[in-house]
C-alpha cells in the first residue's frame, strides 16, 4: 500500500446511485471512456457508456467484498467450471444494485429507453451446456446469499458459434462476442502466471532423496480477467475470474533475436489458442490435445492462484483446507487435484501422504453424466505427453487406491478393472471421473434419480466403498435473472397476491399462491400477463421468421440442445401426426382443435450429423405447415435460431406448455423445466432428472407426464433391438410421409433407420401411443381456462424448491461447510483502502 494515497478521495468520483449522478457518470463516460461526442452517441455507444457508469458501483463493492473476506479470514470456496453460460449482464447487474427505477430515469432523461439498450448487449459466448448455465446460476446464488466464493474459468474469444439457418440447414458461423468489447471485464497484467507443458521427468537425487523433476518444453501465460458478480440486494459482490492465454515472453525473445519474426507471431497465436474457442460438451472432444491443454491451463493458472492467496494467511500448507474448498463443475477441472498435488510434493517438499491428505479435504466434484459410455476420459499416450509429470501422480494414486480395493474386495480382479482409473484395454485411457471419486471427499448428483443412478449403475462399487462420500443436491436457477428480470409482468404479480417482494430472495414463498390458486381475479391476472408476454415473443417471432403467430394459440415450446436423447424427432413426429390429422378433418371437426404454436429453439454440435438432420426436419416441417392456407392457425411451427439465455430469457415467460421428453434415466436434470415451472408454463415431461422432482411438488395431477419409466427401459429396449415391440401404425405413417417426400427432398434415411430396424434406442416408437394421449388431454384442458390458469399458477406455486439459493445453501452446508460472510456496505477510504 503506498500511505500517501490514502488521504486522497475522489469526490467527483464516487458512485452515487441518484438520478442526476448516474446522468452525470453516464456523460463522463461518453466523453472520457469512448471519446465521443455528446451529441453524437449510438445506442451501442450509450450501451457502453451505461454499462461504464453500471460497472463504476460495481467496482467499490467488489473490492470491498474481496478485502473484506480477506480481513475476517474467512473460508473459501473456488467454484471451478470449464463454462459459464452468463448470457447478458447489464441488465441482471442493474436489477442485483436495485436500481433499475433510477436507472431508467436518467436514461430516459437523456433520451434513451433502458430496456432498448439491455438489447445492445452481446451474450456472453462463455458457454454452450446446462452445467455452464448452472455454473452462471450459482455465481448468482453464491454472491446474493454472501457466501465467499470465488468462480474461476476460460475466456474463450470465441463462443459456442452463432446458429444461422438456411434452407432448413443449420450452418456455425464463428461467435465472436468480443466484437463490441466486454465492458464487465477488468484485464489485470499483475496476476499472470507460467503454465508448462510437455517436456520430460527425470529422477534425481536431492538432498540424498529421490525426487521426480520435470522439464517442461513449453510454457504460455495465463492472464486473469476479472467480472465482478454483483449479489441481488447485498453489498457483497463476488469475482469470477477467467484467464486468457498468451505467450510468454522469453519463448518470443528467443526467436525474435535469432531474427525470426514471423515464427515468433505465429508461436505468439499458436499460444492464444489455447482460450480461442469453446468445444461443445456433446460432441466428442475425447483425444483433442487442446481441450486436454485447456482444462490443464485453467486448473494450474487457479491453483496457483489458490495458492499465492493462501500463502498470504502465513498458515502452513497442511492447513489449506481449513481456508479453501474448490467445487469442480464435472470432472473437467480434475487435474487441479493433481496439480496441487505436484506443486505441494515437488515445489514445496511436502510428502505425498501429507499432500494427498490435503487434496481430498479440499476436494469435491459434481456429475452430470448419466451414461457410463459418456464420462470423460483421456488417451495416456496424449496424457504422458502434454502432462508427464501429472501422469506418473495418476499411477501413483492408482497404486494406492487399488490397494484399498484389494484390501475391501480380495482377489476380485473384476472390481480392480472395474474401479481402477486406467482403463486397459482395448486402448489405455484415464478414466477422469474415476480420478475424480478417489481423490474428493465428496461427489453428488444432480437430481435425486440421478444421484441414485449414481449410486446403483454408474458408481456401485465406489458407492459401496465410500457410501458417505456420495450425496444428492437438486440443480436449482436464479429467480432473479429468470423471473424478476425476464417476466416482469408476472413478477409484479406474484409480489401483489403474496404481498411481499421477499419471494425473490425465499422461493419458497411462492407456494402461498396455490391457496389462492382459484381465486378468479388473480387467474384473470395472470393469464393477461402471459398474453402480454405471448405477444412479445409474438413479435419477436415476426420479426425474426417473418411468421405471423397467434397469441391465442397454445404456445407449446421445447428450447434445448438439439440431441438424440432429448428427443425433439418424437415432438416433429407428433407435429406431423397432429397435422395429417387435422387435415383429415371436416370443417365441424376443426373447430374442436386447440390451436399451437409449436415453437422450437437448439443448436445441434457442429459435427453431430443426426441431431443436424433434425433440425433441418422441423423446419422443413414448418416451411409445408406454414404455407398451407387450409391449416390457417390451427397449426404453426416456428424454428428460432440461435438459441441462447438472451433468447430464452423471451421464450420461456411466453410458454404456455414446455416440453422435457428425454428417454426416461438419460437426463441428468434439465434445468430448463424449473425456469418454466417458475414462469408458470405447464410440464409435459417424462419422469426423467428434475421432472421427478417437480412433478412431486407441482403435484402428479397438474403435469403431463407419460412415457416408459426409467426402469422399464432396459427390457424395452431389448425388445425393440430383438423386433419384438409391436409399432404403432400412427408412428410408422409419419415415418413413411417423411420418406415419401412430403417434407422436402433431404435425405432422412439415416435419421428414418435410426428408429427402424430395432435400432430406436431412445424409444421413440415405444412412447408414441402415450405421448399422443397425453396430447389429447392437453388439448381438452386448454379449452377450460379456469382449469388451465389453476395448473399455470400451481406449477409457479410449486417451484420454491428449484431455487440456486437452496442448491447452495446445501453445497455450503452439507460439502464446503462455509458460511455467509456478509458486508454491510463501504467502509470509509482511508481506514482500509
Ligand atoms: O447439471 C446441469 C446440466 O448438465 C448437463 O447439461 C451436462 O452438461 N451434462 C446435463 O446434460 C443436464 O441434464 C443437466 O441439467
């Protein structure tokens, strides 16, 4: 600290929050931050300059947070995740301040409408799957409920590509969401650090002991870039800090002086690609040497950084886990344990009994793979070569470890392949989630059926092993971002009939509302305010598709990743069915029809040929659909592109239905139900992941369910493999409508014989009778409002439970055993800053 700055303050700079203060930060900043003049700002311009003066009461609050847990020496957990699917921030950051009435003010003030520059905002391309959506979800719930935490991960300059359609085709443009800056983001050249790669282990002798030396090729710099992530109505503000690759200097130098420029720019790109782009999370990156020097990357940059922290306490190193847990989003994060293990045994001298104890005290790891095929694994051949070091720790833990399954299960050779965490044959592999058991103190699930899958298919023999190791903690999302700020209009409801707006911060207040879930004037109210929201998502349709959509149409939505397993083939089946039979029908008969929007969103990994097929099915469906005069609105199916949380953030609040029909025991969770649940759209699922769950809080009578049960699924499938499951004629009549032609000369076959010939795995055909039934029951009930509007409001009411802020409590309570550490406000300047 240098003394003489302290009697300094910034009166003009401190960050009021008034209505003229904030016009007045907004100016400054369009003048001294973009250098622009006043009167010539663009609405992406005076986004920035708002995002500016947003971020300035941001930046006091963060440092305070951080200094604050520093002072009270408090324990921390470092949340490590390979992806946070933020999506935008402005407007969440302005809502958490609670300034949003302020803010709109000075905007309009100054001739700008708020929300016309939330809109400027690019998502944040940080993600891609549900566990970085769920990483995003916890920041929010870690900072609102002032847990210390810290978020660590990869800046990725590009994102999970942009989705555009053409033809019906889905083609991946590269999504550089950096094009307008990142505004959130502070660059600090001061926290860098050397990362090693490559390179070859010696044995030698030091201080007469053995001593393992590694003598890496290859070293890049890990650079932090820090968000802060403001806490909803707390001063507490937490950080996730993400690092970026760059080359380091001496490796550039070298060159350089050997007079080669051009090999030195290109080492100098070769090392920013380390944090160029994200891989999807369901295609297979297995065997790609750059996300095995990413995951590598990120874990290292944090350890390193975990431990310049810590060693700030002047604790002994054996007490790192009194100070510090980390939460490893997957196992994608778990050569941190291995990293910290090398660094306490090969830089600090520690014995690797002593260092061992101190990683699984500190460790825990969450799953959200179902499916044994699907854990990540790493080739040992890539492995001995990028990480040598960390490989030859692998076999050491191994040797121990299988030690203690011998001793459990003597002479069982079976268990020791089973369990070990190389895999032998038919290649060599390190299995990552075996590691990960082994070395955490702690390891759960995502949803109590997939936690008990965990326990019976995926992990028995560990679970017999360490049964007090394995827990369950239900995913849950933040209400703030997805019902206080994307569905205002119901938000204001809720607040009115439950006549408190403390619900944001205890969801479980909502299940007051089932006890006046019949009272006429709130369903009044409650389906003006989901019209008013149809009618957006209406217009947004307009405007993206040129499609003009009925807002008194049922709005049936499914919105996710576009995959196999989640089955959207079954619903365009079924939306096909619905079609050909309205068209059978006389004038009298349509009448009867519910009318639907079927509207879907996903984008399909770029190198998944099936899961592409599908979606050039839907929208070839919707194109004949849509054309045909004779259909009108009875029947319309919209394809949105470019899904992501700026895109839900409209859809989901519009949703009268949401579909969540994955095959039943393959959905870890699926989040995305509880966002709809909250926003009062009702459930047509399987009793799959978080349906279970909801389903039991709802109540079994207020969702659609249908479909095999998980346990059913076994025999199911076997009898389809062997021909025997009789196929419905209504099923096989789409497929050979398909196949004949009727929508569009693309070649389905391979998408047709994935369900024919006994190969239908996901039990599309099996579930087709039941899921036209449910249907029928949806239609006959969206005829009666009263009974509909009951159910819409009984889904919100019976969401508490899917809360992030449960989810956490229970990490920190039940894993990291931490507790709140909250700050009251500033302290003044010069007694601590
Ligand atoms: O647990 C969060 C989500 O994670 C996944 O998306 C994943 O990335 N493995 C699962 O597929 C989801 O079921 C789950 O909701």
């Amino acid at each position: 600290m240098h003394h003489w700055l302290r009697h300094i303050s910034l009166p003009s700079y401190s960050p009021d929050t008034d209505v003229k203060s904030i016009e007045k930060f907004f100016v400054h900043h369009v003048e001294y931050t973009l250098a622009r003049y006043r009167g010539n700002i663009n609405q992406m311009g005076a986004y920035r300059a708002l995002a500016m003066s947003v971020r300035d009461r941001l930046i006091e609050r963060w440092k305070d947070t951080q200094l604050y847990f520093k002072k009270n020496g408090v324990k921390r957990v470092a949340y490590l995740s390979m992806e946070y699917l933020i999506g935008r921030s402005l407007q969440n950051a302005i809502v958490n301040l609670g300034l949003e009435e302020n803010f709109s003010a000075a905007m309009k003030n100054l001739g700008y409408v708020l929300e016309d520059l939330y809109e400027q905002e690019a998502d944040a391309g940080l993600g891609y799957s549900g566990l970085g959506r769920l990483a995003a979800c916890f920041m929010d719930s870690m900072a609102t409920m002032d847990y210390p935490a810290w978020g660590y991960g990869l800046r990725y300059k590009y994102g999970m590509f942009y989705q555009k359609i053409k033809n019906g085709c889905q083609f991946e443009y590269p999504d550089y969401w950096l094009e307008n800056g990142n505004p959130w983001e502070v660059e600090r050249l001061d926290i860098m650090y050397p990362i090693h790669f490559y390179g070859t282990c010696k044995m030698e002798m030091v201080d007469g002991k053995p001593h393992m030396a590694w003598y890496p090729q290859q070293k890049i710099l890990a650079v932090a870039y820090d968000t802060p992530i403001p806490g909803y109505l707390t001063y507490n503000t937490l950080n996730l800090r993400l690092w970026s690759a760059q080359p380091s200097k001496e490796f550039d130098l070298d060159q350089f002086n050997s007079g080669d420029l051009y090999s030195s720019l290109g080492d100098r790109s070769h090392a920013e690609r380390i944090t160029a782009v994200l891989y999807p999370n369901d295609s297979s990156f297995e065997g790609k040497e750059l996300r095995l020097k990413q995951q590598y990357f990120m874990v290292s940059a944090t350890v390193q950084d975990l431990l310049r922290r810590f060693r700030e306490s002047k604790r002994q190193l054996t007490d790192f886990p009194e100070l510090v847990c980390v939460q490893m989003n997957d196992s994608h994060p778990t050569l941190a344990a291995i990293e910290l293990l090398r660094i306490l045994i090969d830089v600090e001298g520690m014995s690797y009994d002593e260092s061992y104890k101190v990683i699984c005290k500190s460790f825990s790891f969450t799953n959200h793979v179902v499916a044994r095929s699907n854990l990540e694994k790493w080739s040992i051949e890539l492995m001995e070569k990028v990480l040598p070091r960390h490989m030859h720790l692998i076999y050491e833990i191994n040797h121990h470890f299988l030690q203690q399954v011998e001793k459990k299960w003597p002479n069982d050779q079976g268990k020791l392949t089973h369990m070990s965490i190389i895999e032998e044959s038919p290649e060599r592999y390190v299995r990552m989630a075996n590691l990960a058991i082994v070395i955490c103190h702690s390891v759960n699930g995502v949803t109590e059926i997939h936690s008990e899958m965990m326990r019976t298919e995926v992990f028995p023999d560990f679970f017999k092993l360490w049964p007090e190791r394995f827990l369950s903690i239900t995913n849950g999302v933040t209400p703030r971002r997805w019902m206080l700020e994307a569905n205002r209009e119901m938000s204001d409801l809720i607040t009115k009939w439950l006549r408190t707006p403390s619900w944001t911060l205890n969801l479980d207040l909502l299940s007051d509302l089932a006890r006046q879930s019949d009272v006429g004037s709130l369903q009044k109210q409650w389906s003006l305010a989901k019209h008013i929201n149809k009618e957006r998502l209406a217009g947004y349709i307009e405007k993206t598709l040129g499609l003009k959509v009925s807002p008194e149409s049922l709005f049936d939505v499914q919105i996710k990743r576009v995959h196999q397993y989640k089955r959207q083939l079954l619903n365009i089946i079924y939306v096909i069915h619905r079609y050909t039979t309205i068209k059978s029908m006389t004038i009298e008969e349509r009448r009867k029809v519910t009318p639907r929007v079927v509207i879907f969103a996903g984008k399909a990994a770029a190198n998944y040929a099936i899961a592409k097929s599908i979606i050039q099915l839907i929208n070839n469906v919707s194109v004949v659909i849509n054309n045909d005069k004779n259909i009108g609105d009875l029947l319309k199916v919209v394809f949105l592109p470019n899904y992501c949380v700026s895109l839900a953030e409209i859809i989901i609040p519009a949703a009268d239905l949401s579909q969540h029909i994955s095959t039943a025991g393959t959905e870890a969770c699926g989040t995305s139900a509880m966002k709809f649940a909250m926003n009062g759209s009702i459930i047509l699922g399987t009793m799959d992941g978080s349906i279970v769950e909801l389903s039991k809080e709802i109540g079994e009578t207020n969702v659609f369910t249908f479909g095999t049960r998980a346990y059913d699924v076994p025999s199911r499938r076997s009898a389809v493999r062997n021909g025997e499951w009789g196929v419905d004629s209504r099923f096989e009549a789409v497929l050979s409508v398909i196949e004949r032609g009727d929508f569009g000369s693309h070649d389905f076959a391979p998408l047709l014989n994935s369900l024919r010939y006994g190969n239908d795995y996901y039990l599309l055909s099996v579930d087709f009778p039941a899921y036209v039934e449910v249907q029928d029951n949806i239609d006959a009930a969206y005829k009666i409002p009263n009974l509909w509007n009951k159910k819409s409001i009984l889904s919100t009411a019976g969401s508490g439970k899917f809360s992030s802020d449960r989810s956490i409590k229970q990490y920190a309570n039940q894993i990291w055993k931490i507790k709140p550490a909250r700050r009251s406000g500033p302290i003044s300047v010069s007694a601590e800053r």
